[in-house]
C-alpha cells in the first residue's frame, strides 16, 4: 500500500494518484479507510489534456476556476485558474478531485427491497426501470390526490433548480421548495422589504471607504471571497464585523468587533441606528427625500441606547458607540451579510431589516463605493429565467393560490415561487404531501430533525438524486438515483459579475451516474413530458434557457468563447432611484409600495405584521425561564474551512482536519463543568441530546457554545427547535440554549 502524504495535498498538488497504473493505492487518514477505486486509475504514458471547470464545493454554483489535467478519462490533477476568478483553490476545491474518486459514491440507480424503518437494503435497477417506477408511482399520486401532493426539492446543489422548477410546473404541482428557505433567502427578502431589490450586501469596491460585516466569516465560509476582502483592507477601507465568535475574519480584518450574544441582533441593529441617528451621521437629504416612516424609526430606537443594549446583546456600549462612528464617518461604505447569524434567528424578519437600513439612512444606497441597486442579470446563479421556469403557467393555472405554505408564511409566499418547506411535517401528517422528487436532501437541514425523517418515511413514494448513499435520509426513501459530480456534469452557466461561462464535463460519469440535469429531464420525459423536457437532451434545455435570456446568444457562442461572454447591461449610474432606473413602472424611487426606502414596512403592515424593525427576545434565551436548566446559547449553523454542511466528511483529505464533532466552550464554562479539553462530553436540552469532543476556546463568549453542524452520528439539529419567524419561517439555529457535561458526570 502506498501511503498519499498530506505535505503533497497542501502544497496544493492535487492528486497525482490516477497517473499510477495499477496497483490497488489506498490509505487511512482521520480515521477513514480510502481505497482508490479501478477506475481512478489511468496509464501514465498516455498523454495529457488540460480542460478546464469550476469547483462548486463550497457554495453549491460553479465558483472558483478549476484546469483539470485528464489523462484517458480520468482527473489526475486539480490546479486554479487564473483568474477565473477566484485563486487559489482552498483545501475542498483541491480534495474534489478526492470526492470524485471516493470509493464510497452511489453509482447506480437502486430501489429498496425492505420495509421502511429501520436500515433500507438495496437492489441495483437499471435507469429505465427506475424511470418506469417511478413515473408510475407519482402519476398515480398525482390522480389520486393531485399533483401539489408531490414535491419536487432541489437541495445541493443549486444549478438544477431552474429545471427542476420546470418540472413541477409541468408536472401541475405547485409544491416546489428549495433548501434556500433554511439557508439565505430570508436575507433577500428583507432587503425587498425595505428597498424592493434582493440583497445580501455587496463587497467594497476602490471606492468603499467602510465596510460592515454582519455575521459572515468568509475566511472559512467563502475563502474565494476574503482575498477581496483582504485587498480592500490593505487598501485602507474600514471594518467593522458583527459576530457571535472570533473568528479569522475577525482577527484579521475588524477594526471594531462587535462580539454579540447569538439571536441578540435586532437589538444590536436598533442600537446602531440609534447611535448613526445621535451622533447625527445619517444623510438627511436623503432621510427626508427617500424613506418612509423615518420619524417612527427614531422613536423607537430611542431606547436602544448604548447601555441598554449591552444588557441585552453583551456587546460593551463604548464598543458600539465607536463602530457606528466608524462606519457613519467613512462614507461611502458598503454593507455584506449572509446567511448565518442573518437568517437563523427567530427576529430575522425584522432585525435583517434593520441592518439593510443601516447603509440607507447613510444615503450609501446605490452609489459609487456603497451599496449597489439596479438591473441584475436576465437570469439567477440557479441558472433560472422566468421563461424557463414556466412562471406564465405558473401565474396563469393559479398554482399561488394552491401553495400549502401560503397560510403559514404569506410573506415568504409573496415573494418567492418556492415553498418554505419548513412544515413539511405537518404537510405530510395532513396528506398534503404524499411523494417527493428529492434532489439533494437531506433530512438534518431541518431542526428538530426526526420529525422530518419521518415525514421523508411517511411518504408514499419517494426518490432521492445523490452522490452518496447517506443512510440518515436514504433509509427513509423508496428509491436513490447516482449523480454525477462537478467534473462530471454540466452547469447550465457559471456566473461571474457580468461574465457568463458554459461548465462542460471534463470526464465521463463514473459508474452509471448521471448529470443532474438530464435525470430531472428524463424524469419529465417519463412522466409524459419529453417534449418539453427536450427528450432528456441537456444541450437542447440549455440552448432554451439560453433563448429565455433575450441575450441573443447560443450554446455554441458560449462553447466557442471560453473567455467568457459579457452580459450587456446599463452603465453603472448612480442613485437611479432619482431617475426611474429601479422601478418596474420607470418611475423615481425604489421598488416598494410607497416608493421610498421603507423603514416601516407597507406590506408587513399589509399582512398584519408590525412594520417596524422590532426586537424581540427568542423564546429560548439566557432571560427566559428555561435557561435555569439550560444555560449555555446555542449557536449553530457556520461553516468550517473543510466541510460544506454535512458534506465532505467522507474525504480524508478533509476529515484529518476535524475528524470528530466538537463542542467548542470557552474556558470559563468548561472550568465550572469540569471539562477538559478533547473529553466526549454530553451536549443537550429538553429536546435532545448529542455527544462530542470538548473544545475549549476564546473564539465564544462564556455563556455561548458554537456547534459545527451535519455530523450524522452527533446531529445538533436533534437539540434545536421549530420556533419560527413568523415573517420568512426560518429556524433559529443561532439561539437556542443547551447544558454541556461530562460524560463521566452522568
Ligand atoms: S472557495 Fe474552495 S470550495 Fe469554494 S469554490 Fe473555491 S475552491 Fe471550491
């Protein structure tokens, strides 16, 4: 056995495995047996090509440029692309190639052959008896229940999503979810709220003068992102980040810190407004010109003063003071925030509105260095187009008005023609949901997670589309269909600023996997729409998809011009809102109701909601009764640098590096529990309970505990609750409360 050394893989090296002829190359690293499979492995007197791809392991769309060396079929080396555009690969981009020969991947169609509830055995089917089964058994829920009673979700990852939209609609149901409505999206429809555009910040360009950083950690999260970031700060561009945790983009980026308690940021957020409004740094010409319900704002920020909210959010009243200086002296600035501490609190409907009102009362809305609004793209990273998607049919066959979701999240509902999935449990007890097309899912996304296995077993008919055999949701399936990965398949287009790329495979699937899109297409063509679904050819989609841009281009512009090929569009004015150029109606001001940036929301009163930003505590908090018993806040849900949610865990490569679910406490708490650090200890509350390794740290605050999630032997979502946010339905996997002890405590 010939051992890989880890000095190769950080060199960045790749894998220069599948050039050995022959022999069997296996090894054990972070305690996983790995054996190179046959096919990995190619003549290493055959001569190379180097074709080129994108890595999408960290954010589920093609991100960083990827040459791959291709020796007979077969990836022998990763390496970055210069400038396409983001270098170099980071430690998951190099261990693709490891994933895609993982021994361990799904690569045939397969049904089950026992009974649903406990371990699924499995037999090897072919693809068109795959296709046959299923095709009969959802048309036959679709004529006893109807077609919303199948749901078609595409989770990870996100390129399939425009056709699998498609799907649904063609099939007639309007249950269609994606893994967004736990992830990111409550973040872009606040940002419609308050100024009518999806938004989740923008980076400093030359221009920026400040940057504010609500709870994101592109270090580990987006690495492609942070040198950006890093270039703006040598450049001399301020920051200030809000976060729960110290983390690298903390230490090496925050001129301010504001270390809050988790689920606390409305607050935080009311305070900053407070303070931008004391120490007068608003644009009042702005203020008074192009916002709404600013006076209300004002008094109700009042009591948010410095001091109050450090009672409230832990984070020392000075502290704040100065960040709101900061970023109101240095204008423009911009603003980024993400999905994490954004979106997985119980307040985020309207704490993330706040913080989306932080750049505009500083009149850094669409300007130069600020904000950035206006005309994106004719189409979304998903590779969706309205055309595509089928959405005339979609409003015309009145499939709004059928959504299951509708009463339960009817501003979520308003804005987006995806499901927030989050009841699924309920949907399926009520047989509202009785099938499901499941791209992948997986059942651990969700909080609370049983209760999601069992609506996942409780369906009728299911299938799931995969690169794993994944046992904590597949055991709860009827049928696993084998996925092609991203070497493997086409990404309908990779998205870069205004710059489009065609993703083409760079080998062939291995086993019998196949390109995701074409499974959903082939799906269509068994369920008795080949014609629209192109007879299954993805070429043929994605020309259509190119045809619904209006961008007047073709797959073969595309094929012929790796370059790229720029998206026309406006010139980058300023303030459009003045001159008509962000309305639908041509009009001055900005795509809401009233015209104006709102601070107090037209629609939310519409719907019954308070329109202003208001905090309120989580129903799960230090000051609640139940933190008697459950002291420590639980935070979960951030990235680490080298898994991806509860992927990647298979890869040695990676798996070195946190081989085991940890519990990171800082030294305070560990000290009054006795722990030390490495111990198994236990971590639960009154809904559940996990075991993992102690970690003790200064990166949380005493009183917080941060959890890694996605580990199928130690899932923290077994601990955290379904408490809503009434206004986007996102869970809170940033407040809950847990205990900590030791093992040997019990
Ligand atoms: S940051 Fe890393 S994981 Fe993400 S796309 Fe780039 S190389 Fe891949």
């Amino acid at each position: 056995m010939t051992a890989l050394s880890r000095r190769n893989f950080v060199k960045g090296a790749a894998c220069a495995v599948a050039a050995v002829a022959g022999a069997s190359l296996g090894f054990r690293s972070g305690g996983i047996d790995f054996y190179y499979p046959q096919e990995a492995f190619a003549d290493e007197n055959s001569p190379i090509e180097r074709r080129y791809s994108y890595c999408d392991m960290c954010n589920h769309v093609p991100k960083c440029g990827i040459v791959a060396s291709v020796r007979e079929d077969k990836v022998i080396r990763v390496e970055s692309r210069d400038k396409y555009p983001s270098t170099p690969l980071c430690a998951k981009g190099i261990a693709s190639l490891q994933e895609l020969y993982d021994p361990h991947r799904l690569l045939t169609p397969k049904i089950r052959t026992n009974a649903k509830g406990g371990p699924a055995e499995w037999k090897d089917i072919t693809w068109d008896e795959a296709y046959s089964i299923l095709a009969e058994r959802l048309n036959r829920v679709k004529a006893q229940h109807g077609a919303d009673s199948v749901l078609f979700f595409c989770g990870d990852p996100k390129e399939p999503r425009g056709a699998m939209q498609r799907l649904a609609t063609l099939f007639g149901s309007s249950s269609y979810g994606t893994e967004s409505s736990v992830c990111a999206a409550a973040s872009w429809m606040c940002a419609q709220l308050v100024f009518g555009q999806n938004s989740m910040g923008e980076n400093p360009s030359d221009a920026s003068a400040s940057c504010l950083i609500w709870s994101l950690n592109p270090a580990w999260s987006q690495p492609n992102r942070y040198g950006v970031l890093m270039k703006q700060k040598e450049r001399g561009c301020k920051f200030v980040v809000v976060d729960p945790r110290v983390t690298p983009t903390v230490t090496g980026m925050a001129d301010i810190h504001l270390q809050l308690r988790p689920g606390s940021d409305g607050a935080l957020a009311a305070g900053f407004i407070n303070q931008l409004i004391e120490q007068d740094l608003i644009d009042h010409n702005f203020v008074d010109n192009w916002t709404h319900g600013f006076e209300e704002l004002k008094a109700y920020v009042a009591a948010y003063t410095p001091q109050k909210v450090e009672e409230i959010t832990w984070v020392p009243a000075d502290r704040l003071i100065a960040a709101a200086k900061l970023i109101g002296e240095n204008k423009p600035g911009t603003l980024i925030t993400s999905s994490k501490g954004g979106c997985h609190t119980t307040n985020v409907g309207h704490f993330q509105r706040a913080v989306f009102m932080i750049p505009a009362l500083l009149g850094n809305l669409d300007v130069t260095g600020g904000l950035p609004l206006g005309p994106g793209l004719p189409f979304d990273y998903a590779a969706s187009t309205k055309g595509f998607q089928l959405e005339d049919v979609y409003e015309a066959e009145g499939f709004q008005q059928r959504r299951y979701d509708r009463e339960d999240f009817p501003v979520w509902a308003r804005y987006y023609k995806m499901m927030q999935t989050v009841k699924l449990p309920e949907y399926v007890d009520e047989g509202k949901i009785r099938a499901g097309v499941l791209l992948g899912v997986n059942s651990m996304m969700w909080p609370n997670t049983p209760l999601y296995q069992k609506a996942i077993a409780d369906l009728e008919f299911s299938v799931a589309i995969d690169y794993y055999l994944r046992p904590v949701t597949h055991d709860l399936v009827d049928m696993v269909l084998p996925a092609a990965m991203c070497y493997e398949r086409s990404a309908a287009l990779a998205i870069f600023g205004r710059k489009i790329f065609l993703r083409e495979p760079v080998v062939t699937p291995r086993g019998e996997a196949r390109e995701d899109w074409r499974i959903i297409l082939e799906i269509g063509c068994a369920l008795g729409y080949a014609e629209q679904c192109f007879n299954g050819d993805v070429d043929a989609a994605l020309e259509e998809l190119l045809r619904t841009t209006n961008l007047g281009i073709t797959l073969a512009d595309l094929r012929a011009n790796p370059q790229g090929y720029d998206v026309p569009g406006p010139a980058a004015a300023q303030r459009k809102y003045e001159t008509g150029g962000l309305r639908n109606d041509k009009q001055p001001g900005f795509n809401t109701p009233s015209g104006k940036v709102e601070l107090v929301s037209t629609v939310l009163e519409d719907m019954n909601f308070v329109g202003l930003p208001v905090y309120e505590e989580p129903l799960h908090s230090p000051f609640t009764a139940d933190a008697k018993d459950y002291p420590l806040v639980l935070n979960t849900g951030s990235r680490v640098p080298y898994y991806t949610h509860s992927k990647l865990r298979d890869l040695p490569w990676l798996n070195q590096f946190m081989p085991n679910p940890v519990v990171r406490i800082s030294s305070k708490d560990a000290s009054e529990r006795g722990l030390v650090e490495g111990e198994l200890a236990r971590v639960y509350n009154a809904q559940g309970e996990v075991e993992m390794q102690v970690e003790i740290t200064n990166m949380v605050l005493p009183g917080v505990v941060d959890i890694f999630h996605g580990w199928e032997r130690a899932d923290i979502n077994l601990l955290t609750t379904r408490d809503f946010d009434p206004i986007s339905g996102f869970p809170p996997f940033s407040n809950g409360l847990c205990q900590v002890a030791s093992l040997q405590a019990r």
